[in-house]
C-alpha cells in the first residue's frame, strides 16, 4: 500500500478576463514508506504546485491527496506535519542557525507540552547529523551558500515530519558543493527513512538521488521509473530529449519492416517489423561508435571532437540526414575535422518514437 498516493489531482489558475491556466493536469502518483521520488521537469512543467498542494499551501482544483490512507486536502497546512525546504532558504537574520533550526518546533512543542530542554536537544542531534554543530551559534548573514541550505533542510527535518518535500534545494550551490550537499542529503534520507519528494530540473539530481523518478511535463507525468528504466527505457520522445547528457540523438525518417529510412539509399536497421509512416529514431551518444566503413551503418564526415578527458565526443555529419549525430568515444580520438567516420549504432539501444503523438513505438 502506498504511503503517499496523488489522485487525479488538478491545479487550474483563474483571473477574471483571463484565459484558465492548467499548472497540474490529473497527475496520479504513489510514493511507499521511505522512499525518495524526484518530480524532474523543465520550468514550467507544474511539479513546484504539486508540491505545493502537497504542503496545504495550495488548494486543489480537483482530486484527492492522502497520506498514511487519509486525506488531507481540507487540514490546514500546520496540520499536516509536512516538512519543506524551498529554493529560497528563508532563513530569519535575526536569528542564530540553532534559533531558525528551533523555530518550526515551538509552536508545535507549546501544543505537546514539550520542554525547551528537548527542543534544544532535537536540534543538536539533527545539526550534527547534517554538519551544522560548529556553527549553531553563527548568524545567516555570515553562512556560505551551502551551510543556509543545510539550515534549510535542518529546519525541515528537525519536527520528524511524516513526510519531507525539497524543493530545488541545491539549486543555489556551486558545483563542487552540490556534490557535497548531495551525498549528505541522500544520506541523511536512508539513515532516517523519510518519505520524500524532491523536485528539480536537474536530471543528474534527479538520477542519482532518487529512489524513483516522475517526469513532468505540460501539467502531466509522462514517465514513473527508477532512474535506469527512466534512462533506458523512455516512454515517449519528450523523456527521450529530456533524460540524458549528452542528449539523445533523434532523427527524422520513415519507419519500414526491420528499418528506418533516414534518406534516399540510406536505412538503418531496427527490431521493429511493421512500419508505420514518419518517425523519429532515438539513439543515445554512448550507443554510437565509430567504425570500419564496411560496418557502418551512416556514412559520414567528422565535424568536431571534443576531448573530456575520460571519454571524447565526436560529432558528425552525415549527407541526406538534417540532424547531426554524436558518437561517444574513448578519450584521444585520431581524427580531425574533415575526416570520414562512419558510425555504427546499436540496434537494441535504438528507440522508435510515433513523429505526430511523440509515443513510442515497441
């Protein structure tokens, strides 16, 4: 049984003389016990109102939200023991790190009876766990970028929520500590057991926290997977262009039994045996190799490699086919610009996508 379930849950803004916006269009979603999902998207996509109306600070338009097998549309937020961590830290300067940690506890303390004593406790417990014991004395102004959103998260997790919402939450942070951050948060999240929605455009955030991931796009959930069956098994082609760095290659062309025609003289093979009129081959970098010209699948001519060190990427232009394609190749590549690659691709990595709906074609 799911711990979180979302219902059909609708999200439309209305003004007066204005046309209705539909921000969340009837997404369904079930999250277990202690688990992670990552609601990934592109600005825009809806998943920050989800969270939202997951939180009480939105209403829904319709639908049904319930957490542990009750619904919780009509408690106010308060009620919910919800905890939230927003892209903007929102972080009280007139408080000490610890102050702003023990805020979220008082009102809900005064309601237990709980001492401060305890509440004081709670919060060095949770500030060690999340590296933030050092500074508890410290006030916002004097903090880096990834001690406030550690305060962030602190504050969130300090009332044991039955439920832990993170909202862009590295967004703020240079490369380096979004890594570090990262792997605290992912294990803070295990050790405790929170159930927890994390929202963010970032794929590889997505990817490597969670324990399961929904694609959003448009107001709708267009993928629910883990990170490898979202990766490598995209649903439709908005997943397909979305999932993936480098991205994925996609190519126009005709779908014919056992292959794609790209061009005139040029087809490349595929599992499929029916065809089914205009289609996009989807292929993803590392499923691309340069090869011998007589294993080639596209002939073609080089037109930029770029070395990263532990691996290159070549990208290459191929007559009679408008995209170019990336192949992923090992690092320190013997050809320059100008030089014939012929490319081969992996015919069971290769995906099929329908050109008018964008659904994939299996």
């Amino acid at each position: 049984m799911s711990y979180l379930a979302l219902r059909a849950v609708r999200k439309v803004f209305r003004a007066k003389g204005r046309p209705d916006v539909f921000a969340v269009r009837d997404v369904s979603l079930e999250v277990h016990g202690g688990e992670l999902v990552g609601l990934l998207g592109p600005s825009g996509c809806g998943k920050s109102t989800t969270l939202r109306m997951i939180a009480g600070l939105e209403q829904l338009t319709a639908g049904d939200i319930r957490l542990d097998g009750r619904s919780i549309v009509d408690l106010p937020p308060q009620r919910r023991n919800i905890g939230v961590a927003f892209e903007n830290y929102a972080l009280y300067p007139p408080l000490t790190v610890a102050e702003n940690i023990e805020f979220g506890l008082r009102a809900r303390s005064s309601r237990l009876r709980d001492r401060r004593g305890n509440r004081e406790a709670r919060v060095r417990e949770v500030a060690e766990r999340i590296g933030l014991a050092d500074i508890l004395d410290a006030m916002p102004a004097s903090l880096s970028s990834g001690q406030k959103q550690r305060v962030a998260l602190a504050r969130a997790v300090v009332r044991e929520p039955d439920l832990l919402l993170l909202d862009e939450p590295l967004s703020h942070l240079d490369a380096a500590q979004r890594d570090t951050t990262r792997r605290e948060l992912r294990h803070l999240q295990q050790e405790s057991g929170y159930t927890t929605i994390l929202v963010t455009h970032d794929q590889e955030e997505a990817l490597s926290l969670a324990d399961r991931v929904a694609v959003m796009d448009d107001g709708v959930v267009r993928q629910v997977g883990t990170p490898d069956q979202v990766y490598d098994d995209p649903t439709d082609l908005f997943v397909a262009r979305f999932v993936g760095e480098p991205a994925m290659n996609l190519l126009d062309g005709n779908l014919e039994p056992g292959a794609v025609r790209l061009a005139p003289g040029l087809a490349v093979p595929v599992t499929l045996t029916h065809s089914r009129g205009r289609v996009v081959l989807g292929v993803r970098p590392e499923d691309v190799s340069i090869t011998e010209p007589d294993r080639a699948d596209l002939p073609g001519v080089l037109v930029v490699y770029e070395d990263l060190l532990e691996f290159g990427l070549a990208t290459v232009e191929v007559s009679g086919v408008d995209s170019r394609v990336v192949a992923q190749t090992a690092p320190g590549l013997r050809l320059r610009p100008g030089d014939p690659a012929s490319l081969a691709l992996h015919r069971d990595r290769s995906f099929v996508f329908d050109a008018a709906t964008g659904e994939r074609i299996r």
